[in-house]
C-alpha cells in the first residue's frame, strides 16, 4: 500500500512540475503526514518552463527509482486512506430570482482553518483547501483514516462535521455551498455571473465567456490556465453543433442542406451554427459565433 501511495504521489507531483513550469530544489524534506496539502511556489510561465523539462523529466525518475527502493521491502505497512469533498458557494437572490457565483471561497477557507488550528488538539478535525474555482472549497479530513472497522464510521461522521463548519461561515439566506463541483450556468450570465462581478476575458484565459476573477487566486490555478493554452497554440474550444430542424430559428438565415450536405459544406448547405471546430471557411465568412 505504501509503495502504491508514493508512486501516486511522485507521478502526480512530476507530472504537475513538467505542465506547469514548477521548480522544486532537490533536497530531502522531512514532512508531517496531511491530507490535501497544496503550497504555494512561484510558477514559471510555459515558454520559460520549457528549457527546464528535461531536468525535470529526469528528476522525476531519479526519484521514482529512490523511493521504490527505499519501500519496496516493506511489510504489514499501515493502511492510510481517505477523502474529498468539494463545494461550491453560491449566491442566491430570492427577489430577482438569481443564482451567482461567490467568490469568498478563499475568505471563509482562511477562516475555517485559522478555527481548526484553535481546536487541533480535538482528534476528528477538517483541512480545507482552494481549488479551481474562486468558489470552490475543497475539504478533506485532517488526518487520514487507517484500516479499522470503526474508520468507516468515521467517514460520515467527518463528512457532517465538515458541513457543519463550513455553513457556520456563510451568509445565512444569500449563500448556499451544495456538493457539486460545476456550476450550471458557468459562462452563460456574462459580467453578471458572480458577486462580486467580474468581467469577461482576461490574459490567464483569454475567454469569451468567463473572466480571470472567478478563477482561484493561488498562483498555480492561472499558470495553469495561462500554460494549457500556451501548450496547445490556441485555447479549448468548447463549442458543440446546435440540431438544425424547423425549429431552430438560428438556422433561419441559412439555406436549406442540399442532398449531398456535408458539414461544413457551405455549397450545400451544410453550415453549422456554433459547431465544433476551428480554422474552417465558415469561420471567415459568417464569424467565430456562428460556424
């Protein structure tokens, strides 16, 4: 078990030092088992990054191989295990019958760990950490559980305190933290779609329907961001065909797909509105909304 958990944590560690630029001094650490742990470094942004991937690559091999020889003896190791929960913090408006994002994630998570510190010597506690979103909360136990039956009550019982603290910190009838990790009308409301608003766009992400705001302040979320559209050339695009029938009044403009329609094929008709692509000919003619 412990050979399966080092490995986990070496190939996800490296493998977030060669995507995001990160750069880590080799050195032996001494570190005290937490669950959930994210530090906060200095990311090197992608065309800086790149000169150092071979390095990384090849540390992170050197210790692979080190770790796997310190604990591939082991045995009857203690069984650690455990869990997350996310949460999202929204904004409801009963009167103009609204729901937005919030984006005090990060003032009600300093908060609730400043309060589980105040209580560490308590054996059941919570470790709260950012996530993506400016909204988002990650909880997880304080420590891990290990293999006794009576670990697995404890799992409910951690998952109720939890909830408990976090709703002790939020705006009684404006915000609501539901267990889910994506926010339906993520994009669709404009500069409206959080409190406080943010504006559309930004150099992290260059969108067109989000903005940099609502993204989490700790600086590998926008690297990271900044660092996939930079790795790929051009950002993701997300658009999807909308079903072309009679009652699609955005086709109205369009001529009717001859026989032999293929999409794409503006000759005959073929044109797609939001369809998935990039670099196509209807892009040019019609614009980057309606392909």
């Amino acid at each position: 078990m412990i050979l399966a958990n080092s490995t986990r944590i070496i190939i996800e560690g490296w493998l977030a030092l060669v995507f995001m630029g990160w750069m880590i001094p080799c050195c032996d650490a001494y570190f005290t088992l937490q669950m959930g742990v994210l530090k906060v470094g200095v990311p090197q942004p992608w065309e800086k990054s790149k000169r150092n991937l071979s390095y990384v690559r090849k540390a992170g091999v050197r210790q692979f191989i080190s770790t796997y020889n310190r604990v591939k003896d082991l045995k009857g190791d203690e069984l650690l295990w455990g869990e997350e929960v996310e949460y999202g913090i929204f904004h409801v408006s009963p009167e103009q019958k609204s729901i937005r994002l919030c984006l005090r994630a990060k003032e009600i998570m300093d908060k609730l760990n400043e309060k589980e510190g105040v209580f560490s010597h308590l054996v059941e506690g919570c470790y709260w950490v950012p996530e993506y979103g400016a909204w988002m909360i990650e909880a997880t136990p304080r420590g891990p559980y290990t293999g006794y039956t009576g670990d697995l009550i404890r799992v409910e019982r951690n998952m109720r305190l939890r909830r408990k603290r976090l709703l002790y910190y939020l705006k009684e009838g404006e915000e609501i933290a539901p267990t889910v990790s994506v926010f339906p009308l993520l994009g669709a409301l404009g500069n409206d779609g959080s409190v406080p608003p943010t504006e559309v766009g930004g150099p992290s992400t260059e969108s067109e329907y989000i903005g940099d705001g609502i993204i989490n302040s700790h600086p590998r979320f926008g690297t990271l961001s900044a660092n996939i559209r930079k790795r790929r050339g051009s950002k993701v695009n997300i658009r999807i065909p909308l079903y072309r029938d009679s009652l699609t009044p955005e086709y109205s403009e369009y001529p009717e797909p001859g026989t032999n329609n293929v999409c794409g094929d503006d000759s005959s008709g073929g044109t797609q509105v939001w369809r998935y692509g990039k670099n196509e000919y209807p892009i040019e003619k019609y614009g980057k909304h309606q392909v």
